[in-house]
C-alpha cells in the first residue's frame, strides 16, 4: 500500500493548523553559505578566463603579490571577533611575541576556526573592488578570487595574519598608522 505524501497547502503534521509549506522543516531558497559558494564559483569562471594566456611563471608572480595584499589594504584583512577565541588569542600572543614557529603551528586552527564561505566572498568582493577601482591589478584579483575557491587559502590565511598582528601592533596599517594593543 502506497503512503499518500502530504501536500503542501494541507496542515503540517506538528499539530500548528498553518500549512506544510510555512511550517516546520521548510526550506525557503537557498542560505548566505549556498549563496556565496555560488558567488564565488562564478566567479572564479570569470577569472579562469581572464588567465587563460598566463604562463605558470608568471601565474606564480601574480600568486606571490595575492599573498601580500592585505598588507596594501585593511579591506582585506579579515574582521576579527570582538572576543578571540583561545586559538586565535594563542595565535595573537605567537604574532606579538615574534614567534615564528609558534605562528606556524597554530594558524591553521585559527584560519579554519575564521574560515567560511560568507568570508571568502566578502574578500572576493573586496579585491574585485580595488581592481575596480585600480588599485590592484585585474590579474592578480582573478588569481585572488582563484585562490579563494581552494581549500587551503593563501589570501585567507594572510589576512588573518595580518588582521592579528595590527591588532597587537606587530604591523602598520596601510596607511602607515600603528595600532595600539587592546
């Protein structure tokens, strides 16, 4: 015997006497995280076809200035929580201490603690913007949006590096300015 499927417009099983569609369990589109792994799968269509004439050596040149961009600019450093994590606390105190190999061991806890894809897009749209507006160059934007859709990020990682250590005061912002420890 076949079990009948409720339809959408009857009550929802849970008892509320609204519809099956306005009720429990109903998914309505898709969320911020669907939305902006999308973005940034578009994206980096455009940017693929931006690269297509690119030697590898010089791909890798375009790679080397996409590590540094959030020293050029704040818009591309991560916004760090109001209230740090113990690892990225672990993680500000290695940078302040100037430890390098303390550094190395504990950003990778604290990037994917960070890590997501509402994030990735935010700095996709920021490095789309300055290459908009000439401040950085179009290829190495469409290598950064590339390197944002892998796994393991450069450009992720630098700018959660660089958020911290401004906000230790172990770098100057863009503008030159020293930011005081909290």
């Amino acid at each position: 015997m076949r079990m009948a499927r409720r339809g959408r417009n009857e009550p929802c099983e849970c008892g509320s006497g609204t519809k099956a569609k306005r009720c429990c369990g109903v998914t309505r589109g898709p969320g911020p995280a669907e939305l902006a792994k999308a973005f940034l799968a578009d994206e980096r269509r455009r940017a693929v076809g931006r690269l297509l004439r690119v030697s590898r050596d010089d791909f890798d040149e375009l790679f080397h200035e996409v590590v540094h961009l959030p020293v050029r600019d704040v818009s591309l450093q991560i916004c760090l929580p109001r209230l740090l994590s113990p690892e990225l606390e672990a993680l500000r105190a290695a940078i302040d201490d100037d430890d390098d190999d303390a550094v190395d061991a504990l950003v990778g806890p604290a990037v994917a603690e960070l890590d997501d894809p509402q994030r990735r897009a935010e700095l996709a749209k920021a490095v789309m913007a300055l290459a908009e507006s000439g401040r950085v160059d179009s290829q190495v934007a469409a290598v950064a949006v590339i390197d944002l859709t892998t796994a393991s990020s450069a450009l992720l990682r630098s700018s959660v590096l660089e958020a911290l250590a401004v906000s230790v005061g172990a770098a100057r912002t863009p503008a030159g300015l020293l930011v005081a420890s909290r």
